[in-house]
C-alpha cells in the first residue's frame, strides 16, 4: 500500500518504471476525456517502451474504471473509506471469488 500511495499523491516522483508513468498519465487523460489523449502522451509511452496493445488496455481500462464508478456512484453504494476495508474485501475474493461467501 505505500506504493500504491505514493503513486496516487505524485506518479511523477513515485518509485516507478517509465512506462508505468506513461501509461497512467493517459489513464488520467481518459478519466478527464477520451478526447483528452493526445498524440504527444501516446508517442510518451511509446518512447517509455509501451506497445500498442498496452496503450490500448490503459485506454480501456481507464475508460472502464469511469464507467463503473458512475455506474457504483448513481446506485449510491457504499465503499470502504480506508485501507483495510479493501484489504479485506480483496481476502474475500481471493478465498471465494467473486460470488457470496459461504454462511456459516
């Protein structure tokens, strides 16, 4: 988690590969607009070392991500507001999947 931290408060200065940082600047870009990737982020993550196809995955899952935080946010449903509640919720899936845990 303090990676993960670190990268969400400055990407720019985080502990990661170039390409990395690349590629979440167009995430960012996607989150603002499709429209908002430019040519110039694209050619930056190419330089970085980024293939078409990873640019690709973090237009879509970027795109994905805004979608299904509308999607969560329009139901009005509740997320964890600190860390361990994510860290349990992710035990949970890693134990039973993405189903119902067991009764009992």
């Amino acid at each position: 988690m303090p990676l993960v931290e670190q990268v969400r408060a400055d990407p720019d200065s985080a502990p990661i590969s170039a390409k990395l940082r690349a590629l979440l600047h167009i995430a960012g870009a996607v989150q603002v607009s499709g429209r908002a990737v430019t040519p110039a982020l694209v050619e930056s993550a190419r330089q970085a070392g980024a293939s078409d196809v990873e640019i690709h995955d973090a237009v879509l899952i970027a795109a994905a991500f805004c979608m299904y935080n509308r999607y969560v946010d329009g139901l009005g449903t509740l997320a964890p507001e600190d860390g361990p509640g994510y860290l349990a919720a992710a035990q949970q899936i890693v134990q039973h999947g993405y189903g119902r845990a067991p009764v009992g």
